[in-house]
C-alpha cells in the first residue's frame, strides 16, 4: 500500500518512477495514468463549455442592444413622423410593432408626449373619427384631478397638448374634461354641463384679462353675473366664483409651445454620442466637447446638460480620413475638392452671438482607436457620398454608351490607375473619399477623370454638376 502511495504521488509530482516495479504495481500506475488523463480531459471539456456558454451571454447581450438601438431608431422616427402627420406617425408605429393599435396604448403614447409635438397631439385628440374620440377619452382618463380645484385641474389638462383652434375639437374635448373633473370629484358640480360650461368660462377669462389686445377686462363681479344660473338653474357659490378668478388674474395659464422640434428633441436616440476632442479654429489648443451624431449633423457641447449646442457641423459634402497628429486616435472632417475652403458651419460664441464657424478642416480626437473607428464608420456612410443608380441623366444616350464602355473597360483592368483631367490645375468639384472601384469624375473644367482608390472602404459615388450622373460597382 505504501509503494502504491509513493508511486502516485511520482506520477503527479512528474518524478521517476521507480524501476523495480512488480507485474501488479505496472498495471496499477497504467490505470493510475488513465484516470490521470480521463480527468484532464474531462476538466477540459468542462473548460470549452463554460467557454461556449459564456460566448453565448454575450452574444445573446449584444444581440439585445442591438434590437433595443435598433428599436430606439424606429420610436424616434415615428416620433418625428407623428409630428409632421399624426394619423401617418401612429400607423408607422403600429405597423413596426412599436405600438398596439388601442385606445389605451395610443393614449399612453400621448399621455407620456417624450419627443411629440404638443399642438400635433391636441389635433390627433380633436378629430372626430370613433377611434380618435376612444383615445381622447382614454387620454383624459389618465389624467387625476381629485381634489384640485377646477383651475388647477385645467391648468394640468390644457398642459399635456396644445389646446386647436377649430370649435368642434374644443368642444369634444372640453366635454371629455369634464366628465373626467366630475368622476374625480362627485358633488362639487350638479352635473357635467355644469362643470363644461365653467370650464369654458375660465378658458375666455383668461384670454380676456391677459390678451393685451382686449381692453375691456371683466372684473370679478362680472365673472360672477356671466355664470348666474349655470349650476342646474341655481348659482354657484360666490366663493368659489371669486377663488377661480383670483386664480387666473394672479397666474395665467401656460401655453405649451411646440416642443417636438426644438434641438433638445433633435437629440433623442443619436446614431452616437460621446466626449471628444476638438482641435481650435483660429487659435489652435484642444478642447474636451460632448458631441453628438445626429440627422448627418455632428453637434458639440461644452457639458452634457447644455440643452443647446456650442457649435453645429453639417456633414453633408464632407469627407473623413484619419491622420497624424500628437493627440492620439486622430480624424479629420474636410471639403474634399477644396481643403482651403471654410467649412460651413455655426457655433456660440460667449456672448451667446451665433457666427459661422472658421475652420477649413475639424480635427478630432478620440479617446481610444476602437472608439475612433467606430465615430468614422458612424460618420463616414451618411456624409461621404450618395447612394444612385449605375448611370442616370448623363446627358445624351451616345455620350451615355461611351461613359459605360470605358468603365467597363477600366473595371477590367482594376490594376492600372488611370487619370484623364482636364489639364495641370484643375480640380475636381465632388469626388468621396478613400473608396474601393473605378468612378468617373467631373472636373472644374468641365472634363471628365476616371480614378482609382485604395481597395476595401466600401462604394465610390460619382456626381456630376448640373445633370446627374452617377457611376458605382
């Protein structure tokens, strides 16, 4: 037993194993070695499937944020869509699975109001059709108004929309206000006629003591006499009468403005955002902005919690490279025709003064190579060139057959780099930048120049000034 011992402890400390081992020792080291092999495969096999299981959280979890961006993307347009056509904005949203075609989730949808345009919302919630009267009532029903006084209930009310200008919407909806007042708060009105036709009251008080276009402002004596009777044939308590006036004399209501364009819903659900970088225009020292891509605009901002930018770059016509630069994980956004030209652009000065910008180049730069890798794949696709059809508009069908034969002819000969200008100093008026094939290309003279460029960035756009004409592989 004690030779078995030793011999054991041999095979795992990998020391020699003794030479004058019996028949039976032999046999028990060779299984002693087996079971030895047996557990490190089996401890391997354990390895490779946590390994396995491990790549399959993580995939599963990108995976996720992949849908949850993409779902992001789509709310955002149907948000932009609802804006400009409310009935076209809510189908889009349905028809992505974004939102269920009911009453009660159109409602909430509206109710929550991130991104929408408040004046779209209150003409969604006026129209007529059975459906959109289902969703006005809905909507109100998300509203609590128990224990608020009729002002401050309607003050709540008249928030969550813009309030439309036709007579019929006003109606409907002061007439869905009003059942919803009285259900929150039984016994303070007779009936619901009671509660609308004072809601309609306060609603032409405060227009008529804080329109400054009215010069007859009603006192509240007369606020009182205009509402004798409305209550089932008996009156009101005076009281109450006084405390709603006094209520809007002190404090108008608040008009919602149309806050579904302005910049800070420009900024919901970004193609990217993140601190940067950013190298000076005239004088040239670095400064960290937050900066975000958006609608092929790249906004900056001195901190996260600016509501708007210090500067705006649209990136249309603008290419992207890399370059060389002290600063690390450097990019560059330029006019690719025309490096000295001033790129158009804006920011803030800090007066608050709006002035277009001076640089003839952005240089930017990223905290880290992937993260700079991933802002130029971000910018490059939507800024760098337009997507077209093989040949379009270019002009006579004769000079049309004559393009396409010496593309086709170039595209043979992808090795050969060829460059037909129109002379020492032109230039070229749009060419994109750094992408794979042949692409013909209009020069300031008028002549045409066939170019090559390096291989792997994707498809070269060719515009031409004036007529169209579009060449790609």
């Amino acid at each position: 037993m004690i030779r078995v011992l030793i011999l054991v402890v041999s095979l795992f400390a990998c020391s020699a194993v003794p030479d004058d081992l019996t028949p039976e020792e032999q046999q028990e080291l060779e299984n002693i070695r087996r079971r030895k092999q047996e557990l490190q495969e089996d401890i391997q096999r354990l390895k490779d499937e946590i390994a396995e299981v491990t790549s399959e959280i993580e995939n599963l979890g990108s995976t996720e944020e992949r849908k949850n961006m993409q779902r992001n993307k789509q709310v955002a347009m149907g948000r932009k869509k609802f804006n400009m056509d409310p009935k076209k904005g809510i189908q889009f949203l349905i028809e992505n699975d974004l939102l269920k075609n009911t009453s009660d989730d159109i409602a909430q949808f509206l109710y929550k109001g991130e991104g929408l345009n408040k004046t779209a919302i209150g003409d969604y919630l006026g129209e007529r059709d059975d459906f959109n009267i289902q969703v006005l009532h809905a909507f109100v029903e998300l509203h609590e108004f128990t224990d608020l006084n009729l002002v401050q209930a309607l003050r709540q009310f008249l928030w969550s929309f813009r309030l439309p200008g036709e007579a019929q919407k006003i109606d409907r909806m002061m007439e869905a206000f009003a059942q919803r007042y009285c259900q929150c708060n039984p016994g303070v009105f007779q009936s619901t006629d009671t509660c609308y036709i004072l809601s309609f009251a306060i609603i032409m008080l405060n227009t008529s003591l804080h329109n400054p276009n009215v010069k007859d402002k009603p006192s509240v004596e007369r606020f009182i006499s205009m509402n004798r009777g409305i209550n089932e044939g008996g009156d009101l308590p005076e009281d109450l009468l006084r405390n709603l006036y006094d209520s809007i004399k002190n404090e108008p209501f608040k008009i919602p403005e149309d806050d579904g364009n302005d910049l800070t819903h420009t900024f919901f659900n970004p193609d990217r955002e993140g601190w940067l970088l950013k190298l000076g225009g005239r004088v040239k020292t670095w400064k960290r902005r937050w900066f975000i891509l958006t609608d092929n605009c790249l906004y900056y901002f001195e901190y996260t919690t600016d509501k708007e930018p210090r500067g705006i770059i649209p990136l249309e016509n603008l290419s992207i490279k890399e370059v060389e630069d002290k600063k690390p994980n450097c990019f560059e956004l330029f006019i690719p025709d025309n490096k000295d030209q001033v790129i158009k652009a804006c920011k803030t000065e800090a007066d608050g003064r709006v002035v277009e910008g001076n640089h003839t180049f952005y240089r930017i730069s990223a905290p880290t190579t992937e993260e700079k890798e991933e802002w130029m794949n971000s910018i490059n696709p939507q800024s760098c060139y337009q997507q077209g059809p093989l040949l379009r508009d270019a002009g006579s069908q004769e000079e049309e057959g004559v393009i396409h034969e010496e593309a086709l002819e170039l595209l043979s000969t992808p090795d050969v780099a060829l460059d037909r200008t129109g002379g020492p100093g032109t230039r070229p008026v749009w060419v994109s930048a750094e992408v794979a094939g042949w692409g013909l290309l209009q020069t300031s003279s008028g002549d045409f120049s066939w170019i090559h460029s390096r291989p792997g960035f994707g498809t070269l756009q060719v515009r031409k000034t004036g007529s169209m004409l579009t060449f790609f592989r």
